[in-house]
C-alpha cells in the first residue's frame, strides 16, 4: 500500500477509502437499541398519571419529552444530552503551548448545555432548569481547579443568555470508566411549554409546508469524533491552518449556538409545525417527523472554510459530510407558508442566519438534497 506525504503533513493514502462517520460511530447499531429502549419504556409512561402527570405519548422518539399537567395552562419537558467528544479537542489545545489556555474550556461547558437544551427547545419547552454531570476518571482531574472554574464559567454564560437555572449538578469519578486525563460531560435540562398550543411534534405538518433553515456557528458537538480523526492526520494536528490563517482546532471549539431564545420568539409569533435540531445524522435529521413526507431540498448553502477544509482532508464523500456534519444548518424550520416573514425577523433579531431551504411534500419519508443530488431515506 503506498503512503505519500503531502505538503501539509496529511497521510495521503492513494488506495484507502473515503473516511466514513461509521467506522467510528455506527448508527445502524445505536438506532436499534434506542428503539427497543423506546418500546420497552413505553410500558412506564402511565405511572406518572398517579401525579395527575401525563406523558404525551406522541413526543416518544422526539428530541424532548412533554409531560401534560393536567388541569394547569402549561406543560412540562425534559431531556438529557452529553457533549461527545469536543472536550478532547479542548484538552490537545490546552496542553500545547501554542494554545490560548484555559479559555477553550468555557467554549465546552457552553456546547454541553446547549445539546440539551437545544433539543428540549425542539418541542416547544422554554428551559427552566440545567444540571450538569462531569464524570471523571481520577479525582485529580479536578485538581487542575482553573479547568473545572472555565467549565463552570462557560455553563453560567449559557444560562444567563437563555434565562435558566442552573441548581444542582454531579461530579462522579468513574475509575476504569472514563479515560484518567479527561471528563465525560452530560447534562439534563426541564422546560415548560406555554400555553400548551406551544407543543410541536409534527402534529400539523402539511404538504406545502415551508422548511426553512438556521445557520449553524461550525461544526457544534456532532461529527467531532471524525474531526479528531482528521487532525491526527495532520502534521500540525489542530493547530494546522485554514486558508484564513485560523486555527483548525479553534474552529472546531467555535461554541454552539443557543437557539431557546429565537425559537421562543418563533412560536410565539407565529405558526410553526416543525423544529429539528441538526445534530447526529446530520440533514437526514430533516425528516425526523413520523408522518410520512418528502422534504425536498432546493437551497444549500456554501459551506464555511472549516467544513471545507474537513471534506478536503478526510476525503468523506458528500453524501457523507452532510449525513455527518451540520454543514451549516443549525435548525430546521417547518411552517406555513405565512409564518417565512416572522420566520426571518426573529432570526434577525437574534443574529441568527436565516435561509430559505425548500418545501414539505406529499410522498415517501425521505430528505432529497436537490442541489448536491443526495437522497436520505
């Protein structure tokens, strides 16, 4: 097999295959169990009704769980969410003098609480309540206490920018489960949907529908375990440079976007009938709705340098960097055709790029990505 060094220190391995998000991280094998785990726990959802508390059955499979309190003008959501594998990045850059320090760990602690948060924000819930979980392999971890403080700082910027709480928290040492030199960190966010017309699952969803998208600031937490991948092949790791002259490993550390606030202002300024949050799987993630329909993509944006920069040095096909990574989609909007104006304004209003992707039609569930002539079903 022959290998050849480019000049930018990659591994140029003229007979591999593209890189393929599976090899790392296989859905085929984690959707399975999630659905079993789905059907098998929907057996427990009628023991809250004891509280005069019920599980909206329908939400079961979403991004967030709604809870329906009964006799009350509000409901309840929860969801639970770890970050991945960014804090790995920020743990490269903070240890090699070429880094900027400390600061990389605020940029995590902001991304965590947004996995869950912007998931619960998916159903129409407003975020009430955060607690964090920092799973360490070694107590000593924690000794380093400027890397715990930069954690804890980026979690409070999160929380003031939306307008929730944080109250409680856990720090686990899991010796033999989580790597000594890291964290793994997850957190769980409560949120209240009001009125209760705020509640979105799909329910309403219709052929003619518009989808429409909000941009991303990166790459977020989803597809980072691939990055990784690829700046162990670069000489300069993460700190090889984008045709910018910014850094790789800075880039992937850009904080993901909280988009409680604007999609709030969203639902209450108009009709909307769908949010998909852009995470994993990437725009198959579009067709997340269980009715069955077609959403039929006509606009995609450029992708930034950075992603750019990612298909250039894994080689992924496209079809496989827009399965993996959010390639600048954020969050998926669908709504009637009146709602696009408010649509835009609120975006506007929250620095949020707002763009229009295509239309919602009649036929098989599938995402058919016009432009790039990919099809996700």
């Amino acid at each position: 097999m022959r290998l050849n060094i480019l000049n930018d220190g990659m591994i140029d391995n003229c007979e591999a295959k593209f890189m393929k998000y599976s090899d790392i991280v296989d859905y085929g094998k984690l959707d399975p169990v999630k659905r079993a785990a789905i059907e098998s726990f929907s057996g427990t959802v009628k023991n809250t009704e004891r509280l005069g508390i019920k599980v909206v059955a329908e939400t079961m499979g979403e991004s967030a769980i709604a809870l329906d309190v009964v006799g009350q003008d509000y409901m309840l959501a929860f969801n639970v969410e770890g970050l991945g594998t960014k804090n790995l990045i920020a743990d490269a850059m903070f240890s090699d003098s070429r880094g900027k320090g400390i600061k990389y760990y605020e940029s995590i602690g902001k991304d965590c609480l947004a996995m869950s948060t912007n998931d619960l924000a998916s159903i129409g819930a407003d975020a009430l309540v955060y607690g964090d979980i920092l799973s360490s392999g070694d107590s000593n971890w924690f000794a380093n206490s400027e890397k715990a403080k930069a954690i804890i700082k980026g979690f409070k910027q999160g929380a003031n920018e939306i307008g929730l709480a944080i109250p409680c928290g856990e720090t686990p040492t899991l010796k033999g489960v989580v790597n000594d030199s890291t964290i793994d960190m997850a957190g769980a966010s409560i949120g209240i949907i009001k009125p209760k017309e705020n509640l979105t699952y799909g329910q309403d969803l219709a052929d003619g529908d518009i989808l429409i998208g909000l941009g991303s600031s990166g790459i977020h937490s989803n597809g980072v375990s691939l990055a990784r991948k690829v700046a162990d092949q670069l000489k300069e790791g993460y700190f090889s440079e984008l045709p910018s002259g910014k850094l790789f490993g800075e880039e992937l550390l850009e904080p993901t976007i909280l988009y409680t606030r604007v999609l709030m202002d969203l639902l209450n300024a108009c009709e909307i009938h769908y949010l998909s949050p852009i995470t994993g799987h990437g725009w198959k993630k579009i067709m997340r709705p269980k009715k069955p329909f077609t959403y039929k993509v006509d606009f995609v944006p450029e992708p930034s340098e950075l992603f750019k920069f990612l298909i250039e040095k894994s080689r992924v096909s496209e079809k496989e960097a827009y399965f993996t990574w959010n390639m600048g989609l954020g969050y998926a909007v669908m709504a009637p055709k009146e709602s696009r104006e408010a649509i835009f304004k609120a975006s506007e209003k929250h620095g949020i790029k707002a763009f229009d992707l295509g239309t919602v039609r009649e036929g098989k569930k599938a995402v058919a990505i016009k432009p790039k002539d990919i099809i996700f079903e």
